[in-house]
C-alpha cells in the first residue's frame, strides 16, 4: 500500500512539472524557466523509475 502512494507521488511530480513546463512555454513565458522545468522534469522522470524498480524489486 504505502509503495503504491511513493509510486504516486513520484509520477504526480513528475505531471506536475510537465505541465507548468509547458504552460510556462504556451504563455511565452522565460525560455530560462522553461528549460529550468524540464530539467527538474528529467531529474523527476529519473527518481520515479528508480522508485518504480525498487519496488517491483522489493515485491518479487
């Protein structure tokens, strides 16, 4: 149960900073932010598939 809510929250931040990417880059907003975002995305993206391996690790 609590993995399923680690597994969550690691994709939710990882949505999360998707879209206010792309929100900040529809806006024309700071091409510094954007590129900001999506590195904080590839980060994210990076620390969900180790949560995600970790526990398909843990449950086998």
């Amino acid at each position: 149960m609590g993995a399923n809510i680690l597994i969550s929250v690691a994709l939710g931040a990882v949505v999360v900073v998707l879209f206010l990417g792309l929100a900040n880059m529809t806006r024309d907003g700071s091409a510094n932010t954007s590129q900001l975002l999506m590195r904080w995305r590839v980060g994210l993206q990076f620390v969900a598939i180790l949560v995600i391996m970790g526990v398909l690790w843990l449950r086998s």
